[in-house]
C-alpha cells in the first residue's frame, strides 16, 4: 500500500510542476488535449451536450 501511495504522490507532484506556471486558459487547453487523446487511444465516442448551462451554473458558484 505505501508504494502505490508514493507512486500516486510522484504522478500528481509531476502534474503540479507541470501545471503551476500555466494561465487558466492554457491550463484548460492541455486538459481538453489530453482528454481527447485518451479519448481516441480507447476509441470512446461521447455525445456532446450543450455545455453553456454547465459553465454558467459552475460561474456563479465561483467554482473556478
């Protein structure tokens, strides 16, 4: 259990230094681009919905 815990603390340390110097927009970006790359490496085909409704809740609630 304590390698696997480490192992997960080396990732996301690596995700941190990776990140921290990003704007939120390039930060937006690298994760659309990362997730359409797992995307098509799995071949998952998702329906997009409209996603103004989501982003507009999430503002107003000051989640970013």
């Amino acid at each position: 259990m304590d390698k696997t815990l480490k192992e997960i603390h080396d990732i996301r340390e690596k995700i941190y230094e990776e990140e921290k110097g990003l704007t939120y927009e390039e930060l937006l970006k690298k994760h659309h681009e990362e997730t359409e790359r797992i995307l098509k490496e799995w071949n998952i085909h998702l329906r997009v919905i409209d996603k103004e409704p989501v982003n507009s809740v999430l503002l107003k609630k000051n989640c970013f």
